[in-house]
C-alpha cells in the first residue's frame, strides 16, 4: 500500500474535523506496526518533505501540525473532534 500524504499523527485545533489521537492508526504505531494492523503486505508513506515540496509553496506558508505534532501557534490544553460542532452550554 502506498499513501500520498505521511501518516497523520495528531488532530488538528484549527478547525479540520480529524478524530482524536487515540483513534489515529499511527499516532501511537511504527510503520510496521500499522502495516501489519491494515494488513497490508507493504507499506510506504509519502514523507512530510515530500509532501511539502510537492505543493511547491514555502514551508512556512503552511500547516503541518498534523503529520509533525509541531504547531505553528498555542494549542489548546483539550482538542477535541468535535470541540467546534458542540453548541455552548
């Protein structure tokens, strides 16, 4: 199996829906590891670099909090999927 965007690692706090970090296949897995849990024979992941040059864009001009856990800004303490869907109380 081949993946076109690295394995994403964290959820994202500025407003893209990704599921919690417990629910991320690599969050928590090597490459391996996540091989075997998909049952793939092999697995291979486009890296962040690889990525990033393939936008053709300045790193900086882009987030890559996701795949690298290193956010541009302050993350708040609880990120949650839905933190932004859930009408205030």
């Amino acid at each position: 199996m081949r993946s076109a965007p690295p394995p994403v690692l964290s959820p994202c706090c500025y407003r893209i829906d990704i599921a919690d970090e417990e629910e991320l296949v690599a969050s928590q897995r090597a490459v391996e590891d996540v091989r075997a849990f998909i049952g793939a024979t092999t697995l291979h992941y486009l890296s962040v670099d690889g990525m990033q040059g393939a936008t053709q864009l300045p790193e900086d001009s882009v987030c890559r909090a996701c795949f690298t856990r290193a956010y541009p800004t302050k993350v708040p303490r609880k990120v949650e999927k839905l933190r932004f869907e859930t009408a205030p109380a």
